[in-house]
C-alpha cells in the first residue's frame, strides 16, 4: 500500500497485489482486474465508483523499464472522416460564447472562480480548438468540486476551493501572473490535434488492430508507454498531487499544465518536467519538478478520455448554432467488447480507506512513541 497526502488535503492511496489494482482518492477510485490478451497485448478492465456510481473503462498494459503502466483505449471509435472534420480548420472562425446557446458555463461557480485565471477563444478557427476549450473547462470543473469536496471532509464546506485563500481569478489583478498564457493554449491545442489524427489512423481498424501485430508480447521492455513518447510533451494535470521542485515539495492541481523534459524514468519512477502554467499558492510556472510516469500516464489517460467526451459533444452538437455540420459522426464499438462493472468496487475501496486509516494513525503512534522515548 502506498499512501501520498497531499499539502492541501486529500490523499491518493493505491494497493497492488495479486494483479489487482486499487486506487483511491476519497471521494472515489477505481479497482482495476486483468480482462484479456488481444494481438500481443494485455488490456485491463478498470471499475470507478463514486457516491454510488458504477462506470467502467478499457486500459492496455505497458511494461517498461521493469514498470507496468495502464493506458486508456477507447470503447467507442468515431467514422475516420469525423476525426479528420474535428482536426481540420473551418472555413469561417465560430463564436461561441459562455452563455445559453454557447458552452452555458455563466453564472457557474467554478466559471466565476476560475473565469480570469483561463479565458476561452474568442472564436474558434476549428473543432480542435473548441476541443481544447472543453478539455480545460472540464479539468477546471473537476478540480473545483474536488476540492471543495475535500474542504468538506475537513471543515464545514467552504464557498471555493481552500488551497487558494478565498480569492477568485476573476479579478485578474495580483493573480495576471498565473494565467494560462495563449502560448500554453496552443500547446494543448497541438495535443488535441496530434491525438485526433492518430485516431483517424486508428479507426477504420475499429480499434487499432493494425497496431497489433507491433509488440510480440505484453511483457516486451520496448512498449514505451504514451506518457512517455518522445513526440507528446504537454500534459495537462488531472488531479491534485504533490511533487518536488529544487528538494521541497509543492502542489499541483487540475487545469494546470506541464511539459515533460526527459524520456527515460529514474530508479523512482519519476521523469524531469516544468511547470507551464498553475495557479496562486502552488508550484510556480517555470520550476523544474519530478513526477511520476504514473501521474503523467493518468493525465494522459484523462485527456483521451476527456477527448473522447468532447467528441461526442461535439457530434451532437455540429450542424447546430451556426457551427458546421460534420460529414459523419456515426459511432462504431471498440474491437475490445466494454466490461461489465465489478459490483465489489465500492467495498474494495470502502476496506482500502479503513486500512489506510489504520496504516496512518499506527505510523503516528510508532512516531510519537520513538519521540517520547528520546530516540534518534
């Protein structure tokens, strides 16, 4: 069992063992179970369980450098010429705008929080861009629940998320120094669009079966995860987690954006990055940090899968309040079949907190203990 506390509250707790993998971050987690063997890879089946929600997620196995890891695979491919339509520009830029009508954000609290510190395109020169848009919006939302969730845990739940003092980001005074520059945007706008075209590749394979054939086995020390490809740099953070940055430790929360300097993971599992953008109180932009492949490969595993959700937003959406109607938006299933949920998840991850718990206040006890007893 490893338990990571985090600066500001809340704690990630992950239990490994007999091939299942448990993950924890309060307000849910996930439990995660081999599911089968498909063309030379091994692909897991994850159930995530949150306030009484069940909902599941296919995720092929990397092994590398002596270290597994878990990467999101689709359980639904768009027509390849959608994902083409959605990388390519438009013939006229879009407005669209914050209100009814638009992306309906006004008036919500993390919008009136976060609203100075990120600020949506003006008009959107192609689907991707619009993409990028969601994606941020949706890390931004996720983050504000989160914390105040944590708050709650805490202390009677606070108006806005507590590691920021209580101020908003819509003043845009003290805090200019800590927006999410154009130059960031566009970072993740060439993500977007690198993605979106590896998948138009990908889906008249209904799946990626043309890849299948590149590894001989899921145990092969040359499957480099994608948190790690040399050619993907950005990341966009999808959880609070704590990192270190020159020997002290600091906090970075969702929405904020890394890029990653070095390829090859050390003795800890952890890769060289620098902050591109955060916020008040956290690890400042431009530091250099250590973090885990872990951590990056669930950014990445978010961003797909956030990806994907704004795809399908966006095939509903097109054709629609003036933006351009897509050719083909039709949806085929996965070549891996979606997994049934594991109804023990919610008490797997009810057991995992109570021992770690225990596992915590037993290393307070040894701690006070050894203190009281005037040992070194």
């Amino acid at each position: 069992m490893r338990i990571n506390n985090n600066i500001h509250g809340g704690r990630t707790v992950v239990t490994e063992r007999n091939n299942v993998r448990i993950v924890n971050r309060g307000g849910g987690g996930y439990v995660q179970h081999p599911y089968m063997n498909r063309g030379g890879h091994a692909y897991y089946s994850r159930t995530f369980y949150s306030h009484g929600v069940y909902h599941t997620g296919i995720y092929r196995g990397y092994y590398f450098h002596g270290a597994h890891y878990y990467g999101y695979y689709p359980g639904v491919w768009f027509h390849p010429g959608f994902y083409g339509w959605a990388w390519h520009p438009w013939g006229a830029p879009l407005a669209w705008g914050i209100g009814v009508g638009g992306w309906g954000w006004g008036g919500s609290p993390w919008w009136g929080f976060y609203g100075g510190w990120w600020n949506p395109y003006p008009v959107y020169a192609g689907p991707a861009f619009w993409l990028t848009d969601y994606l941020i919006a949706s890390e931004l939302q996720a983050s504000y629940a989160s914390q105040y969730a944590t708050a709650a845990d805490a202390a009677p739940a606070p108006a806005y998320p507590p590691n920021q003092g209580g101020a908003s980001y819509s003043d845009n005074g003290a805090n200019a120094q800590v927006t999410l520059s154009p130059e960031v945007k566009e970072a993740i706008a060439e993500e977007v669009k690198a993605q979106l075209a590896s998948q138009e590749q990908q889906a008249p394979t209904q799946g990626g079966a043309a890849d299948q054939g590149a590894a001989p086995n899921n145990t092969d020390d040359n499957q480099v995860p994608p948190a790690l490809d040399p050619a993907r740099r950005t990341f966009v953070v999808d959880n609070s987690i704590t990192v270190v940055s020159n020997g002290q430790d600091c906090e970075l929360t969702g929405g904020d954006v890394i890029t990653r300097l070095t390829d090859t993971p050390d003795g800890d599992g952890n890769v060289n990055a620098s902050v591109s953008a955060s916020k008040k109180g956290e690890c400042a932009a431009g530091q250099q940090i250590a973090v885990s492949v872990d951590d990056l490969m669930e950014m990445h595993n978010h961003f797909e899968e956030q990806l994907n959700n704004g795809l399908k937003a966006l095939a509903d959406k097109q054709g629609t309040n003036g933006m351009p109607k897509a050719p083909d938006a039709s949806t085929v299933s996965s070549d891996i079949p979606a997994p049934d949920p594991d109804k023990d998840a919610s008490k797997e991850l009810s057991d995992q907190q109570a021992q770690a718990d225990q596992a915590e206040q037993q290393a307070k006890q040894d701690a006070a203990s050894q203190g009281g007893g005037g040992q070194e």
